[in-house]
C-alpha cells in the first residue's frame, strides 16, 4: 500500500488525511500549526514530521493542501526532494498543472485534484485532471485510494475551474439551500430540529435519487408536481425569483475567480 505524504493539515488536507489513514493508508503530515497536528493525531494514525522536505523525500506520493498563495513557496521547498517518477498532488484552487511543473523545476509528476467538503464524511466527490504525467499504475492507486473519500472522476485539465465552481464550491450552496428551506418550514410552525432534520433528508433523499435512477433532475422534479398542485405553487415561485439563474450565475462567478487565481502574478 501506498504511503502518502501530507503538506497541510487544515480543514481539508486534515480531513483526507483522516480518511485515508482511516482505510489503513500510512501518512507521513507536515503542518506548521502545533495546533492543527495536534488535532489530527488525536483522533488519526498518522505521523507528523517536523518540515515538509522529510515529508516529500519519505512518502511515495506527496500531497499538497494549503492556499493557493502559499502553492510556490511550497512546490519551490520540496522540489530537490521530490524524485523523478513521484507524483505530486495540488487541492489549490486555480494553481494549474503548468504551474505546478515550474515551480517543481522538472521534478516528479504533478497531478491537480479537487475534493470538497463532504469527503469528511465519506460522501465527497474528488475530480483529478487528466493531464498529467502519472502512468497507469500510478493513476489506478490515487484513484483506489481516494474513493474512501466518496466518489472520483477524470477529467480534462480545461475543466477543472468548471469542477471547482459545480463540486469544490457547491457545498456552500447546497448549505444555503438546506438552511433556507429549514427556516421555512420554522415559518410555517414546524420545531427547528424537526425542520432541519426534514430538509437534510430531503436533500439527500433527492441527490440519491438522481445518482441512483439516472432520470433527469427535470424529469423527477415533475414527477413530484400533480396538475394545480401545492409542489408546482412552489416551483412557480421559485422560477419566479430566478432560482435557477441565480445558481448558474454563481457557478459562472466561481469559475471566473478561479481561472483569475490560477494567472501567474508578474513580479517586479
């Protein structure tokens, strides 16, 4: 079994740090918080090392979560260490393949990734860009390994600020939604608890009907709206005040902020 090495162990570099420690993957952890390793190795079999170049010379695969500003500083740190079939691992936001490459001068194969939030429990959607310099062997282990982190997909290089916008950012929205309709049904006198509980499961119970059916979103949406019903009041409504739009014009915002973090900055 592969031994992943871990730069950054925040919200989510701790969080796949756990899960995959959790299905019996060894992880060598470098963070510069005593805090954050503290939280990982309390409740994770990991081991934390004391800079981020013991990380890289010791693990077969090197992985990095920390902000997109710090991606140079980092890559620049561990290049000498990284060895020449090595894959090399960025969660950055926007920090594309081709800057990867130079930052690492030549040195191992670099390969972008974006999870989300949800992979903390399990239920995570992990997007791996194709253009990458990995063999097949190599592609079929971080592959393997990522599913204990929920489900995985290749995609091109030209897609992945389209990935960030649609599942690295889409939690959000889906929260936003989950609280919305929650305090809605507070309005129309249901507990608080009862309400959230209801909306989550409906949200879930709805995501895995997609998955699972293979109907259009459409299609499953009108199922629910009887002719003069109460459902298609509310769907009216919805179409109304630009739900749809609204969504669309936010993934489009999203994936414009990340295609402008991924420029390079001039220096000087």
């Amino acid at each position: 079994m592969i031994s992943f090495g871990i730069i950054g162990a925040g919200n989510m570099g701790g969080a796949i740090a756990r899960r995959l420690a959790c299905a019996g993957y060894p992880i060598l952890v470098y963070d510069p918080s005593p805090a954050a390793i503290a939280a990982l190795t309390a409740d994770a079999q990991v081991t934390a090392l004391d800079c981020p170049q013991a990380v890289a010379s010791q693990a077969d695969l090197v992985l990095i979560a920390v902000k997109p500003g710090l991606m140079d500083g980092v890559l620049a740190d561990i290049a000498p260490c990284i060895r020449a079939a090595q894959p090399v691992i960025s969660i950055a936001a926007g920090y594309t393949t081709a800057r990867m490459e130079k930052a690492l001068c030549g040195h191992g194969r670099p390969l972008r990734a974006m999870p989300n939030t949800p992979a903390m429990v399990g239920q995570g959607m992990i997007c791996l860009s194709q253009s990458t310099q990995l063999d097949q062997a190599q592609r079929a282990s971080v592959a393997d390994a990522f599913e204990c982190l929920g489900r995985v997909a290749w995609v091109p290089e030209g897609l992945m600020e389209a990935v960030t916008a649609v599942s690295g950012s889409g939690p959000a929205y889906a929260y936003m939604f989950i609280e919305a309709l929650a305090d809605g049904g507070v309005q129309q006198g249901l507990p608080y608890p009862l309400a959230l509980e209801a909306a989550c499961q409906t949200v879930l119970g709805a995501a895995t009907m997609v998955l699972e059916s293979g109907s259009h979103p459409g299609a499953l949406r009108s199922a629910v709206c009887s002719p003069a019903g109460t459902t298609i009041e509310a769907v009216a409504v919805l179409e109304r005040e630009g739900l749809r739009s609204a969504i669309m014009q936010a993934v489009a915002a999203c994936a414009d902020k990340a295609r402008e973090m991924g420029r390079e900055k001039p220096h000087g």
